[in-house]
C-alpha cells in the first residue's frame, strides 16, 4: 500500500524521543525484577515477602492507572509524562540510601506510581502521533521499546549485581531514569496535548469487547510471565543451571527480530492466525520452563516466548486503539496496560507464595 508523503512520516523527533524514553524509564524499573528477590534474601525476607517487594508494583498501578487515562484525555500528556519521570527519579534517589525491607517496600510502592504515569503517557502520546493507517506498524515498532527492557533489563540487573553489588544497581536505575527525565522536556506540547473538553470517565469502555478481551489475553500472558522474570535466577540455582541470564538475551534478540518483520507478518498472515499460532508458541514456552534440566530448554522456551509476544502484543494494543476515539485514547491505553501492570504485580506475589509451597516446577505449569 502507498502512503501520501504527509502521513508516511513516522519517525518523527517525538516519535523517537517517546522510544528512547520508554526504553530508558522500563529498563530502570526491569533492572530490579531478577535481583529484588535476592535483596531481599539479603535482607532476611521469604520468598513471599520478595514476592511481595516485586509485586507491590503493580498492585499500586491498580488504583492510578485509570484515573490516570482520564487526567490524560483532560489536561493532556506532556505535563503528565514528565510527572512520572520526576516521580521516578526521586524515588531512585531515596533507594539508593534507604534500603530496608520496609523503605524497600514502600519505594516500590511509590515506583509503580511513577511508572504508571510515564508509561500510560508515552503510550498515549505515541498513539496521537502515528498516522491512522499505520497505527499496527507504528504500534509494533514502538512496542520495541516497551518490550526489549522487560528483556534485557533483568540481564543487566544480575550481570551487574554478581559483578558490582546492590549499591551498583541502583546507581545505574537512577542515572537511566536521569536520562528520561532530560529527554521528557524535548517532547513538543504542540503534539501531545488532545481536546480538553469536559470530559465524563468512560466506565462504558469496560463494556467494550474490542477493549476487554484484548486486555484479558494480556493479563493471563503476562501473569504467567511474571513468575518467569521473578525467579528465573532461584530457580536455575536450584536446577543447577548456569547461564539463566541469557533467556533474557535471547528473548530480547527474538523480540527486537520479529517485531522488525512485524508489519510483513501482518500483510502476509491472517490475523486470527497470527494471534492463535503466538498463543501456541507462549503456551509451549512454559511448559519448556517448567520441565528444564538445562541451558538449552531455556533458551528455547525464551525463543517461543520471544516470537509468541512479538505479536500479540502490537495486535493487542491496535484492536483496542481502532475501537475507540481519539479522545478516549488515554483511558483506553490506561486500561490495556493496567492489565499488565496487575498481572507482573499480582503475578509476582501469587508465584512467590506458590512456589513456597509447591516448587518452581509446579509453579510454571
């Protein structure tokens, strides 16, 4: 299909700042899902209370991201973007001084605040400014971002750990965040602020199939997920594997490959296909977690996941973007990624106390 010269522009300075933002901000908050546990540990808490410590993060988003959704439909993005940025760096600040389990817990808290608003942000923005036929491809690239962090971030977390210490980490989170911050007050208001027109808080979205089931799908895939990124590294001590970090390597090099091809993929294969076939391969990618004795199962569980998530995740994110207008964008998004945040949260609570008691193996099936 040929586009006008006009609306073939995707790669904008804002659409690339939005990126590199997300990319910058993710991988800070990613950094710590593999290593928080063994903090934790360190501290002296449980396997639940490590749960707990990496969950709260989500569990917070509960309550803020649809309010959020709606203050970005009202007043705009921009003020709201850097918001969460400047939430997150402060909290980052205070990690690298205070480091109890109870400072801990309530500076993930006040984390996934941050988050939730900077990411429900950049989304929203990014949506405002991919033209209207290409919102699958500008949505699948962008999602490169949103993605590669959740991959590479907790590589990092323990490369840097096992090589540096905690203290190490959390410097590192705060100069990335730092970064964010600096680049959030590039992005131009002119393009990133919608009608502000009174606006009522669409509950009738919830009602919404395009919007739910999409959202749904999502939750139940990453809930699962969410135990993997977790404990991956005590459960490969425990199966005498080293070498874990690199499922986050690989699942990362997967990702970044086939969201490239995305939009060929899109144009070549049936989308209802497309989505069924990436289930199939998740689905497989567990149950090789939950029967691994080795380096070479995880690696190739990592492989599945990698190709089932490159998919379904820009599909997602467009079925429920074309279903709604541009001025309930913000709560749309809100509620999409609520369901993330919910299930990496939630899940990693509920997979913590699980696998207290029934084993990581069981655990993943």
């Amino acid at each position: 299909m040929e586009y006008s010269q006009e609306k073939v522009r995707l790669w904008t300075k804002d659409f690339i700042l939005l990126m590199l933002i997300t990319m910058l901000a993710m991988t800070a908050i990613t950094t710590q899902m593999g290593t928080l546990p063994l903090f934790v540990s360190e501290l002296g808490g449980s396997s639940a209370v490590s749960g707990g410590v990496v969950g709260i993060l989500g569990i917070s988003a509960l309550f803020v991201r649809f309010p959020i959704g709606f203050l970005l439909d009202k007043y705009g993005r921009r003020i709201l973007l850097i918001t969460g940025l400047f939430i997150l760096l402060i909290d980052f600040t205070l990690l690298n001084f205070l480091q109890t389990l109870l400072s801990l817990f309530l500076l993930r808290l006040v984390q996934g605040v941050g988050n939730s608003i900077q990411a429900t942000a950049s989304a929203t923005m990014t949506a405002d400014l991919i033209p209207k036929e290409m919102l699958a491809r500008g949505l699948g690239y962008f999602s490169i971002a949103q993605s590669v962090p959740s991959a590479i971030g907790p590589l990092i977390g323990l490369t840097v750990v096992e090589n540096y210490g905690f203290d190490a980490l959390f410097r590192i989170a705060l100069i990335l965040t730092a970064l964010a911050f600096f680049l959030s007050l590039f992005v131009s208001e002119s393009l990133t602020v919608t009608a502000k027109k009174k606006n009522e808080l669409d509950v009738g979205l919830l009602k919404k199939p395009e919007v739910v089931i999409p959202s749904i799908i999502m939750f139940l895939i990453f809930l699962a997920q969410s135990g993997v990124v977790a404990f991956i590294a005590q459960f490969a001590i425990e199966r005498h594997i080293s070498g874990a970090g690199y499922y986050f390597t690989v699942m990362s090099i997967v990702t970044v490959l086939v969201r490239l091809c995305f939009p060929v993929l899109l144009e070549k294969i049936n989308q209802q296909f497309l989505i069924m076939g990436s289930i199939s391969f998740v689905t497989i990618a567990f149950a090789l977690v939950a029967f691994s004795n080795g380096l070479v199962e995880l690696l190739l569980s990592a492989i599945l996941y990698g190709i089932g998530y490159a998919n379904l995740m820009p599909i997602m994110n467009t079925i429920v973007l074309q279903s709604v207008s541009e001025q309930q964008r913000g709560k749309a998004t809100a509620i999409f990624l609520l369901s993330l945040d919910v299930a990496y949260g939630g899940g990693a609570m509920i997979w913590g106390v699980v696998a207290t008691f029934v084993g990581f193996s069981i655990m993943y099936l």
